[in-house]
C-alpha cells in the first residue's frame, strides 16, 4: 500500500545542532524526544521535511581525523572538510530518521522516513570566500597552523586566545542539488530529513559539482528550501517558546507577531543577538520574502506542535 500525503500544511522544520547532543550515544537518547514531537504533527496531518544543524558532530569528525592522521602508524587519510560534513549528514539523519520510524509504527501510522544527503550549491565569488571567519577544527599552536596553512592553503586565525584554528568561509547558499528528490519524496507521503548542516557546500563547474571547504548556516538553507518548495509554514526550532525583545532584562517582552517591517526595525535596534536569535529572524524574513503567502514560526521544539496551531510561538509574515 502507497504511503499517503497528509491532509495538513507543508512544513520544513529547522533543528538545531546543539540540541542533539555530543556524543553519538548522547544523540540516540536525544532524538527520540525530537521525534515524539515531530510525530505529534504528523499526527495531524502535517507534511514534513526535517532539516538539522550538525555543528558540533561535524567537528567531533573533522577533530578525529585530523588527530589521527598526524601518526602515520594509523594509516588514517586526512579528510577533507565536505566529505566531513556528508558524514555528518549521514549519520544525523541515519538516527532521526530511525527515531522518527520507531514513533511512526508506534503509534501505528502508516508513513515512513527517508534521509537524503543534501549538496548545496554556493557562489565561488561570494565574498565570504574573501574572508573565512568560522572556526573548525582542532587547536592548534601558532606553529602548527602556520605550517598547515603553507602546506594545504587553508586559512587559519587565533581563536579568543585559545589557540589557532583553520576558518573556513559561510557563504549563502543558492539551490539544493537534490531539491526534486526531496519533493518527490514528501509528495509520496515520506517524513523527509534533508539538508542537514546547510547541506554540502558544493560549487557548479563544467556541468559537474565540487565540494569547497565552507560552512552554510543551516536556518538559510532551511529558509530556501521552504520558499523554493513553497512551504505553507517554515520552523525554526530554538530554546524558547517566543523571541523575545529586552531580552535579559526587566522590560523583557515576548513577541506572539512580527511583520517584516517590526522585524526589520528590532534588527535596527539590535534587539537580537549575532549568532544567535538574529539569524534565525532574518532566514524568516527571507523566507516570507520570497514566499510572501507562508508563515514562518520561531519556537522551542516542545511547542511546536502547538505553535502549528497558532497558540504560541513568534510568528513572522510579510504583512
């Protein structure tokens, strides 16, 4: 028997990296929350694509590789850092997409999962290229990275005092590769993980594709993904249930609305901090941009079933 699409919204949903855990057990105990909440909607009819974060596990790999790559004895290659980041699709995927199985036959829904390593293309002349500024990687000595940067051409800076670390570009992501294969898929019924990391940062040359050491953040991949399937809603999964503006303080205010405009004017006010609630406001802002009939919802992943429902989290429109 086919699976069946369901009768409610399109949804891509954004998880986060640190929310998995670190370590690969610490993860399999971790997801089976995350898709006990993801099955609540799909419970109701929701169709959904699942996209992650995968910051800490794609440098548990690359840190694991580089240390054991530096005694020959081993006999480990050094890896380069896309191939790294497949790894980390796969098995973030592999577990989420188990997690979400197990709770499907659970509850005894006939749906199933299917993870697909994603490859996103980039532009080579972006001018993040021109100054890389995202960490990976192991610590090294002053010396240390000064000889890997002659040895390799990579960039490497001093990190916060702790030591130098190789930094790699983020630039914006333009199209996912597999962007058909993922429709197909949540058309015929499948809970799709996808995209994870921001997908594989890859450029397009000479009819062919090719990894490129960078890193995508995963909330405008996701925001693109979402506008370029036209998405009824994209969902941005954090640590609390609303934005917040005054954040910390005694006039602190929870935001239930936003349009575009508010957003933009809290952004002006720096209201949001880098790197943390302010990317995720603006991948919204470029999703509704772009798909101005969708509604992009920022919230805690223990609301988000209810968030769907319109009764909590920060919603984000174009008007």
């Amino acid at each position: 028997m086919p699976y069946q699409k369901g009768e409610g919204p399109s949804v891509v949903i954004a998880l986060g990296g640190n929310a998995l855990g670190n370590t690969p057990e610490e993860q399999l105990e971790l997801v089976k929350n995350t898709a006990s909440h993801i099955v609540d909607m799909v419970g109701e009819g929701v169709n959904t694509i699942v996209t992650h974060g995968n910051g800490p596990q794609v440098g548990m790999i690359n840190n694991a590789f580089d240390a054991a790559c530096k005694d020959p004895a081993n006999k480990v290659p050094a890896m380069p850092f896309p191939e790294c980041g497949a790894m980390s699709q796969g098995y973030i995927g592999y577990h989420l997409s188990q997690a979400i199985l197990g709770e499907l036959k659970h509850r005894g829904i006939m749906r199933s999962t299917a993870n697909v390593v994603t490859q996103t293309v980039v532009d080579p002349n972006d001018p993040a290229f021109e100054n890389p500024t995202k960490p990976v990687g192991a610590f090294m000595t002053e010396e240390e990275a000064k000889a890997l940067a002659e040895k390799t051409g990579c960039t490497v800076k001093e990190d916060a005092g702790r030591g130098w670390r190789r930094v790699v570009a983020s630039p914006k992501p333009q199209r996912i590769v597999e962007f058909d294969a993922v429709k197909d898929l949540m058309d015929a019924g499948y809970i799709v993980v996808s995209t994870g990391g921001g997908g594989i940062p890859v450029i397009e040359a000479n009819d062919s594709y090719h990894g490129v050491p960078a890193v995508i953040d995963k909330d405008n991949s996701a925001s693109m993904l979402a506008a370029s399937f036209k998405a009824d809603m994209l969902v941005i999964l954090t640590a609390v249930e609303k934005v917040c503006i005054n954040f910390g303080k005694p006039n602190q205010e929870e935001i239930s609305h936003m349009t575009v405009a508010e957003a933009e004017e809290y952004i002006a006010q720096e209201q949001f901090a880098a790197g943390s609630m302010l990317p995720k406001v603006q991948a919204c802002i470029n999703y509704v941009r772009r798909y101005p009939q969708g509604k992009a919802l920022i919230t805690s992943l223990e609301c988000a079933a209810a968030g769907l429902e319109g009764k909590t989290g920060t919603v984000i429109t174009l008007d």
